[in-house]
C-alpha cells in the first residue's frame, strides 16, 4: 500500500501508535527477532532491532516514528554486527504514513498491528536482491 504521488499523508500524532511501546521478541529470517520501543517523548518513538541466527547477531535497525508536517513518518537504518551502516552515512530509509484503522497503522511499505496488549504483528515488505519483493510478517510477544 502506498500513497498516490503528490498526496499527502492523513493528520495525526504519535499517541496514534504509543501502544507499540515495549519489548517485543519474536521469530523471522531463521533466527529470534527483538524489538525495543521507547515511550513516546517530543513527537516521536525510538526502537532498535536485533536479528539473531545459531547465537549470532546478524544485523541490528534503529530508527523512530516522529511525527512530520501533522502526520507520521517511519525512517530506519540498518547495521552489521560491527555497527557498519548499511545505508551511506546520509540516507535514511522512509515511509510515509498512509492510514489508520482500529488496531493497524500503514505506512508504505510497513504495517503495525495491535493483537492485544502482549501481542502486535509487524508487516514488512522486504526487497530481495533480484529486485523483486515479498511481505514479511514479524509476530511478536511482549518480553
């Protein structure tokens, strides 16, 4: 899902999405996942990820959802387990917020699903390197 050219994301703030904060471990890529969102503090939510295959970190994200122009941005960087950046020092993967449902927050590329208070879902669409794409579904518990 992704917003037309030219439009502009629908108005709302960061409490929109406060209930992602927590510690939240999960499975995916073959290996255990792990999410840390900070409470929401000066119109954003910090987090870092963690893979972890065979007792091995393979890569770690930070990032935040802020809030940008009367509405949310998600934005992330990747890192090796050396702390090497993936992107070039200035670049910043972004996605737009798209809608809002009940339990769900859509941003291109990125959906976040609230299951319960000790449950959410992650839906990404992960790019493979022949160019093509598939949505990743990221099921975490709360740690």
């Amino acid at each position: 899902m992704s917003l037309e050219e030219g439009k502009i994301s629908p108005n709302t703030t960061i409490s929109e999405i406060e209930w992602m904060t927590g510690h939240w471990k999960g499975e995916a890529f073959g290996g255990s996942t792990e999410e840390i969102w900070s409470p929401p503090a000066a119109a954003s939510m910090l987090f870092v990820f963690r893979l972890i295959v065979e007792n091995e970190i393979v890569f770690y994200e930070i990032g935040h959802i802020r809030e940008l122009e009367s509405s949310l941005v998600f934005e992330l960087k990747h890192f090796g387990p050396d702390l090497k950046g993936w992107e070039a020092k200035d670049e910043v993967q972004t996605f737009k917020f798209i809608k809002a449902e009940e339990n769900r927050m859509y941003f291109e590329g990125f959906t976040f699903e609230r299951i319960s208070d000790q449950e959410i879902n992650i839906y990404g669409l992960i790019e493979n390197e022949d160019g093509s794409a598939e949505e990743v579904k990221f099921n975490y518990k709360r740690n």
